[in-house]
C-alpha cells in the first residue's frame, strides 16, 4: 500500500462566470521516502491538487471535491474536520511559497514554532521550545538558541524558508509537500534549500511531494516527475525517463525552455508559443492543441487518455499521436531542429496541423 494514493481527483469551483475546473482527474501515487515533483505552468493545477491533499479547498463554500485521497490507508476526502487537524502539520506538512506572508509578522520564531508543536503533541512549553532550538539547527540556522527570539522580519528570505522547513518537520510527518520552495530566492540560497529538503529526506525517510514550475529544482531532489497541464497529468515517468525520453509536447516545450550550458553563448531560449486555456471554457479534444505544433484534425476532437506507453508501463502519457512518431519527434528535437523541420522529418504533413 502506498503511503499516498489520489485517484481521479477532481476539485471544481462554481464562479459566476462559469465552473473552473481547476483539477480534473488526477491520479498519482506517492511511496514512503519517495519525492514525486509535480511541474506546469502556473494555473495548471499543481497547488491547488495538493491544498486537497492537505484538506483546505474543503473550506472554499464553491468548491465541489470528488474522487479519493488515500493517506496511509485512510480517506482523507471524507475524513472530519477535527480528524484533519490531527493528521495537517502532524503527519502531512507543507511548505508554503512565500515564508513572509506564512508566518506571522508580530510573533516571535520561537513562539510560532512552539504552538505548531504543542498543536499536535503534549509537551509542556520548555521542551516544545527544545524541539524548536533543535529544528532551527537542524535546518542550519546559526545560534538557534539567540534566534527564536527574532522575528520572521529579522530574517532573510532564505532564513525564513529554512524555519517554515523547520516548522514542517518539527512533528516528524510521513509527507511533506514543498510549494515552490525556491521561488523570489537567489541561486545559490535555491541550492542550498534543495539540499537541504534532499539531506533531511534522506536522514527522515519523510516522503517529498514537490510543487514548482521549474524543471530544474525537481532535477534535483525527486525520484518521479508528474507534468500537469490545464488540470490534468500530460505524462508521468520517473525522473530520468522524463528528462531523457519524454514523449508529450508540451514537456518537450518545457525541456526546451530551460538554459543550456552545452549551446552557444548568447542563443535565445525557446518559449512554449501560446498561452494555458482558461479552466472555465477549456479547448475541445486534446487542451494542449491549440498551441502544439504536431496537432492533428483529431486532436481537436478526441480527448486523450493518460495511457502507458509501450514497453514501458511505469511511463503514462496523454497524446494522440502514436508513441513512435512522439519518439522519432524528440530525437529530431534533439539534433537541434526546430519543430517545423522535426515535424517535416517526421512526415507530419503540413495540412494536418493547425493553423
């Protein structure tokens, strides 16, 4: 039994505008010690599937919420609200993309780091104070025992990261889900925050769910890559499997996009063309064809399933192109061309794809 199993998640939001369906059918399973990254562009899905997880679209009065979320045998979709307080911040934690506005300005480190604890455990206030001296330096903040005294906007940004990482881990958790951990930090303060989250996974055995839209970071730290788009899983496959034979376009859109040290000096970065679709009104067919240059008349009719491709069943993809022609199309890409001439390469007539 896995640790996490989400299957055919589901979480729509009722606006006047319409219904936004923000996650649309996403499975995914998670292992004990396993990082699983889940990358996409922003808007794709990514945070809001693992809010579900953590139990707080719950509270979203236009939030309608199906399918099943699985966490160590127990369903969490149906689970009370008090039963999900006992298990968030105990046995899953998260951390969150802007340290600043998650802890609170007016409270001391120590403070706040003393009632997550308490939250979930019956010590008295000094050994809680304990654990958070510990937690601090664990984490590698220097003379953790001067700072649980400061305020969070005594800290730098890495700082801050490092005590919600801290916070996370102070009641040991089973899970942990990292929300663009990295974002608004600098490269090197990025590096050292990835090690970190990889030092402690291995040292805890915590399983690591990792949110980010930087394929890069996820190159770093997870074991499987889950690529979402418009709400859904496009391709999922272990992570030197997405990186050295992926077979959906829009990863090979997000590949290409990422700076090369083995190209010429000053050569431009290759955009994916077009922009996600609204969630209220997504495209007919494959979502990602309005922006595919592979597109075929029945993509835009034909709704892909995320099927496993072949010789490979730990490898799922959601294309309607055949699993041959998405191979030979990445090795064209790889030689350098662009996708024009890996399309013409390929024999993907010009008249079958979209304008």
């Amino acid at each position: 039994m896995s640790l996490l199993e989400v299957d055919d998640l589901r979480v729509h939001f009722h606006t006047d505008d319409g219904i936004v369906k923000a996650v649309d059918g996403v499975s995914y399973r998670v292992e004990r010690g396993q990082a699983l990254g889940i990358v996409g562009e922003s808007g794709s899905g990514k945070s809001v599937s693992s809010l579900t997880v953590m139990g707080l679209t719950r509270f979203f009065k236009s939030a309608r919420i199906s399918g099943s979320i699985r966490f160590d045998g127990k369903e969490l979709l149906t689970a009370s609200d008090e039963e999900m307080r006992r298990i968030r911040g105990n046995e899953i934690a998260m951390i969150f993309q802007d340290p600043l506005s998650s802890l609170h300005p007016f409270y001391r480190i120590g403070k706040q780091l003393v009632e997550a604890i308490q939250s979930h455990r019956d010590v008295s206030r000094a050994q809680a104070l304990d654990r958070a001296v510990e937690m601090l330096g664990l984490v590698g903040i220097p003379e953790p025992r001067k700072r649980v005294d400061a305020y969070p906007h005594e800290f730098s940004g890495g700082m801050r990261q490092r005590v919600m990482i801290a916070m996370a881990l102070a009641n040991d958790p089973k899970l942990l889900i990292a929300d663009e951990p990295t974002t608004a930090l600098d490269v090197t303060v990025q590096a050292q925050i990835l090690d970190l989250i990889q030092r402690l996974q291995s040292e805890l055995d915590t399983a690591i769910v990792m949110i980010t839209h930087d394929l890069g970071v996820v190159a770093e730290v997870t074991d499987e890559i889950a690529v979402m788009y418009a709400g859904e899983i496009v391709e999922h496959a272990s992570k030197d499997t997405i990186f050295a034979s992926p077979e959906h376009p829009y990863t090979w859109g997000l590949l290409r996009s990422i700076p090369r040290l083995d190209l010429p000096r000053g050569e431009e970065l290759v955009p994916i063309s077009g922009r996600p679709p609204s969630l209220i009104n997504t495209p007919g067919g494959c979502y990602f064809h309005p922006r595919c240059p592979y597109v075929r008349e029945a993509h835009r009719v034909t709704h892909p399933g995320l099927d496993p491709v072949p010789d490979d069943a730990e490898h799922t993809v959601r294309c309607l192109l055949a699993s041959d022609t998405r191979r030979r199309l990445w090795r064209e890409l790889q030689e350098g061309k662009d996708p024009e001439q890996a399309r013409t390469a390929v024999g993907i007539d010009a008249e079958e794809v979209a304008p």
